[in-house]
C-alpha cells in the first residue's frame, strides 16, 4: 500500500495460494515463504538479553524472495523493553541448492552470503562480502544457520570481529502465522 493509502499494482505475497504463480527457481527456499512470529537470544555490546522477533519471506513472481525481520527487546519477565535489529534484504536461488542472501541493517551494516540448501528445510550460509560504515558494528565474516524443525522457523548467526573468532550473536524459534 502507498502513503496515500492506494494498492499497489504488483503486491507482494507470503502465500502461495493467492497472488502471482511462484517461480520455479523459488523451490530451494519456498518452506520460508510467510510471515514468522517467536522469541530468542541475542548476545552484543549491551550484554545477552532476550528478544520477540517478526519475520515475513515474501514474493512477487520473480526469482526472489523479499525479507524483512523486526526484532523488539524483551525484559527477563517477557515484558517489552524496546526497539530492537531490523533488517531486510533477498533471499536469491542460484541453480537448484546454491542461495544468495543480501541483508542490510540500519546499524550501517550490509552483508551478502552464500551457501546451499543443505536440504529442502535447512539453509547455511557464509558471508563473502561484509560492508560496513564508520559507526557500525564491528563485523569481518558472519555465518548463518535456517533451519525448518517440527514446522517452525530456526536459526542462528554467529559473527566475527577482527582477529576474533566466530561468536553467537542471535538465535530464535519462530511459528508460522501465516
């Protein structure tokens, strides 16, 4: 929808029974499609804390997927404590098991990886490029771990700093909402 409250001509969708015909090339990552709600763990600057998550894999007809992931500081007693990571970007199949995943952040951090569908419901992934500007996180390589387990959504990052290995960063259990 725009700013002035009209639909757009090309919409994009998280069902695959509504909308524009999924492309073929969409059938390595098409178990992410939807929108994904749950909680987790983070660890970073301002210590380990937990966090509620919103995900949303969407697509409009092409070779793609759009993704967009909100995350909301959680207190100890579940009680919301503040805005949180927010990122977006494409998920791109390359071939049948190869995948590309772009993320942006407002913390001033772009990563692109790549990886394979380890199954038709597991994707790893390795970051190739990491771009970042001067205030953001210190982050040199990064990996990430999907996985579909008994019908929700999990995952894991670790990420790296300079002349550091590899530490966790964020993991979560989402269900389907749609």
């Amino acid at each position: 929808m725009t700013a002035d409250g009209t639909e757009l001509p090309v919409p994009d969708t998280v069902d695959v029974r509504s909308g524009p015909e999924v492309s073929e090339e969409l059938l390595a990552v098409l178990p992410l499609l939807g929108e994904w709600h749950g909680e987790g763990q983070a660890a970073g600057a301002e210590g380990d804390h937990r966090f509620g998550q919103w995900i949303r894999f969407s697509h409009d007809g092409r070779g793609f997927l759009a993704y967009e992931s909100r995350t909301w500081r959680l207190s100890d007693d579940g009680q919301l404590a503040g805005p949180g990571v927010r990122e977006s970007g494409f998920w791109r199949p390359r071939g049948r098991d190869d995948v590309e995943l772009l993320v942006t952040s407002p913390d001033g951090l772009v990563e692109l990886y790549v990886g394979r569908a380890r199954t038709t419901t597991s994707w790893e992934l390795t970051s190739d490029v990491v771009a970042r500007t001067p205030d953001a996180p210190e982050v040199t390589r990064a990996v990430r771990l999907y996985g579909l387990v008994e019908g929700a959504l999990m995952y894991a990052i670790d990420r790296a700093a300079a002349d550091e290995p590899l530490r966790p960063t964020m993991s979560a259990r989402l269900e389907r909402i749609r």
